[in-house]
C-alpha cells in the first residue's frame, strides 16, 4: 500500500497538472465506489479544483464547497486519463473536466477496496479522515513520547496504526526501525528517552528520504521498486554493518530486520505466536 511520501508526490504531480480544472462530472463506475450520499457529486459540477492535497494515506481533490476523499488500497491509482474508454478496465470511478480532461481511479484485481468519499465541511470531525492520528512525519519527540506511553503495544504495529499516527506503512515501518536501531517488537511504553529521540529522528528521515526519491520520479511505483535498507531486502547484506537481513513473516507482510543492528544479534523466532518476540 502506498505510504505518506508516495501519495504526497503523487499528489503534487495531480495537483501541478490539473489545479485549476473545473470539474465537468464524476461518475462511479463500481456500486461500492462512492462511499457517501451527501452532498451530491452532482453539485460540484462547475467547481474548480483548487488543490490536490494528502492526509494520511488519502488524496484530497479540494472543489471549494467539498473535497473528494480517495483512498487507493493496496493496488489502487489515481491517473490522468487519457482514453477515457466506456469500460475501463479496474474502473473504480471517473472525474471529468469542461477542457476535455480526465481523471480515473482504477484498482486491480477483483477486491474493489478503494473508494471516493465526498465531504463537505471540516475533513478532519468527518469519515474517512475523522479518528487518523497526527502526520508521523509532523510529530515532535515530546509528542512522539506521549504517544508511544499511551498505546502500549509493539513497536512495528503502533507505527503501522493510522489511528495513532497516519501516514505509514509496512515498508517505512520496517526502515523506521532499522534506522532508529530498535526491534521491530520492542515494547513503545518501555523506550527510553534516548530510544524516543532516536525513534522520532529515524521517522523523520525515512519519511524526508522517501519524499525526496518519490519526487524525482514521473509515477507511483510498488513498494519492491522504492529503495530501502531492510525492506524487500531480507538475506541481503545489512547496508550499516552487513549482517544478513532477517524477517518474521505474517500472512499479509514481512517485518524485515537486521538482528546486529536492532535486536542484539538475537534472530527472532519466524514464528507469529512466539512469546519469544521482543
Ligand atoms: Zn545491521
């Protein structure tokens, strides 16, 4: 799934290409694709566009008297569209503009997860946005520490919870802690204060590191694509002190670490209901 700093050059490229637009239409083209019923799309029609912004892991098309909310999933993209063919295929739904442009959000496969929200109002008391914490990337030490106090709980899957802090995913996760060279299983009420500082600086750099290459390329990638020191890179050299890349794997992802770096050179049991994973 796409994380904060893919979505945010993403939407800057949507933003650099069709801020200003007036929307012309939008049309569903699934029965899930629209996840509201008010206001009406249909009332947005001769609105410009005013901005592509991001929050968390949504794009904000901001219409001045609403926003359109897209969440894309696992697979989902937002694109130009250029044929604008009756049938497109992974059609989730369409924006239309009065020069003739286009905008398609399209997902793969046959999940149909991704969505359009449209709110009006203040995005943040409202679904989807309402309940996503702070942006990771925004959070302060002293901010990150109380938070990591209040949510007792591993490491890996407190950086994962949009709830707690929006805009991470499983591969920044997985460098988060290996920048901060803490276990992916370390308990976040029992960090230190060096551990904390350490935590806060590595989320802050993996996300600035991941906006500055997201911003070089024309396109969203995958995930396997994106550059990263353990992430997709389990068995490789560990770039800092090259031991082997290990992992602990979960039906829907890798935690991918480095045990010299991160976990005193304890390689953790492969084993999801361990009691030894700490
Ligand atoms: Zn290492």
């Amino acid at each position: 799934m796409p994380e904060a700093p893919e979505l945010q050059a993403h939407a800057e490229r949507l933003d650099a290409e069709l801020a200003g637009a007036v929307l012309a239409g939008f049309r569903p083209l699934t029965f899930t694709a629209l996840k509201t019923y008010a206001p009406d799309p249909a009332s947005l029609v001769g609105q410009a566009l005013r901005s592509v912004g991001r929050r968390g892991k949504y794009l904000l098309l901001d219409l001045g008297e609403a926003t359109f909310v897209v969440h894309l999933m696992q697979g989902g993209r937002l694109k130009p569209d250029e044929k604008q063919s009756a049938k497109p295929r992974g059609g989730i739904a369409r924006w239309t503009f009065d020069d003739g442009r286009a905008l398609l959000l399209t997902e793969p496969g046959t999940e149909r997860k991704a969505g359009v929200w449209v709110v009006a109002g203040d995005l943040e008391a409202q679904e989807p946005i309402a309940g996503l914490g702070p942006e990771a990337a925004e959070l302060d030490e002293a901010a990150l520490g109380t938070l990591l106090a209040a949510h007792p709980m591993r490491l890996h899957g407190f950086l994962r919870d949009q709830r707690i802090l929006a805009g991470i995913g499983r591969r920044l996760a997985n460098e988060i802690c290996h920048r901060a060279k803490l276990s992916p299983f370390a308990g976040t009420a029992k960090l230190d204060p060096a551990q904390v500082a350490r935590l806060s600086a590595a989320i802050r750099a993996c996300i600035d590191e991941s906006l500055a290459a997201e911003r070089s390329r024309s396109e969203m990638v995958k995930s396997a694509e994106r550059e990263g020191a353990v992430h997709h890179r389990v068995g490789e050299p560990c770039p800092v002190c090259g031991d082997a890349i290990r992992s602990v794997e979960y039906r829907a992802y890798t935690v991918a670490y480095c045990p010299t770096c991160q976990t005193g050179g304890r390689v953790l049991a492969d084993n999801t209901t361990s009691r030894f994973l700490k």
